[in-house]
C-alpha cells in the first residue's frame, strides 16, 4: 500500500513560511499543526527567502535567476541559429549541384 503525500498549494507553503518566519512560533509546532516534516518548513523558508514571490512556481517548473534565464534564451537561440546554417549548407550544396549540371548541358 502506497503513502499518498499531500500536495500544498503556493499559498499554504507562503502561509507556512510566514508563521515560520514569526520568532515566538516553533517549527516544530508548525511542523505538527500542518503536518509537515520539519526539514520541508525549513526548505520552503530558505527557498521564499532566495527566490521571494517567485518562489513555489508548481508543476515541477524550475526556479530561475534572471542570469539563468538569459543563459537558456542565448542557448536557445544558439540551437536555432546552428539549425539555420545547417540548413544553408544543405541548400547551398543542392543549388551548386545543380548550377554544375546546368554548366555541361
């Protein structure tokens, strides 16, 4: 039998996180009051102090720095520039194949 976990919406996890930045409340009293491993409270904390609103985006989508996200444009970018010239050659090599027939004829 499996263990379903529970799944927090980004306002549960900002709501945790906010009690847990109160001094005068526990961790381990939020831990047990919404039944959550210790570690995970101190997780979702560092990460909303990292990343602040931007922090939980769900659905498994990463987190990015605007550095990052400069970084996975220009490598993007990169991709379809390589893709263009490959395809240039290809044309390149079929019209002087076919501008050489032309010659003998």
């Amino acid at each position: 039998m499996s263990i379903s976990r529970k799944k927090y919406t980004k306002e549960e996890k900002l709501e945790v996180v906010k009690l847990a930045m109160d001094e005068q409340i526990s961790i381990e009293s939020l831990a047990k009051r919404f039944a959550v491993h210790m570690n995970t409270i101190y997780k979702w904390r560092s990460e909303f102090t990292k990343f602040d609103t931007a922090a939980f985006p769900g659905n498994g989508n990463p987190i990015l720095t605007d550095h990052e996200k400069e970084v996975l444009a220009l490598k993007k970018q990169l991709r379809e520039l390589e893709l263009e010239k490959e395809i240039l050659k290809k044309a390149l090599g079929i019209f002087s194949v076919a501008d050489k027939r032309n010659l003998h004829s």
